[in-house]
C-alpha cells in the first residue's frame, strides 16, 4: 500500500513542478550556438517522475497489469484534475467534472471482481 501511495506522490508532484516553473526547458540558438537551460523545479520535478517510474515497475511486477494500470492511472488523472483546479486555478468544465465521474466509476467497476 505504501508503493501506491508514495508512486501516486511522487508522479503527482513531478507533473506539478515541471508546470510551475516557468522556466521548465529554455531553447535558444544564437550565433555562439545552442542553449539548452532547464529550471530547477523542472529538474527536481523529472527525479520525482523517475522515482515514481521506478516504482511503478515494482508495483507492476507484484499485480496483474490489466488490474493495477487503470486504477493507477485514473488515480493519477484524480490528483491532478484536484492539484489543477486548487494550485492551478484550472477551470472546472463540464467534461472534466463527466471525466472525473466515469474514472472513479471505472476504478469500481475494476474493483469488482467476479
């Protein structure tokens, strides 16, 4: 349980700080060549997302994939719609409230098993 737990964490917040830096991946070229910069929270966001990769691997090797995967992810879509409207102030629209109803509807229908 804690593996789920700290890979939803970990995948959550490195989507979160590669959107809150604004400077997440400068491109440049100029006549001394090109320039490559990428902001610091960027930089903390990506050890973040390999970190919650890393263990998504685990995770997947311990449980059925076509069980695990979905839940995984229409969890992963959960946080961030929630992260996006209270950190963000993304716009809730309809589709995204719909979105966010066939996921969790999802989620149990997987969990049933039969």
């Amino acid at each position: 349980m804690l593996l789920y737990v700290l890979y939803l964490i970990l995948t959550v917040l490195g989507l979160s700080l590669v959107k809150l830096d604004k400077n997440s991946l400068l491109f440049d070229i100029k006549n001394t060549g090109i320039h490559l910069g990428i902001g610091f929270l960027t930089i903390v966001g990506m050890f973040c997302y390999i970190a919650s990769f890393s263990i998504f691997m685990i995770i997947i090797q311990k449980n059925e994939l076509s069980y695990i995967y979905p839940i995984l992810n229409g969890l992963v879509a959960i946080m961030t719609f929630i992260v996006g409207t209270v950190i963000f102030n993304e716009v809730i629209t309809l589709q995204k409230v719909i979105g966010f109803i066939v996921i969790v509807i999802g989620i149990f229908i997987i969990n049933i098993r039969g």
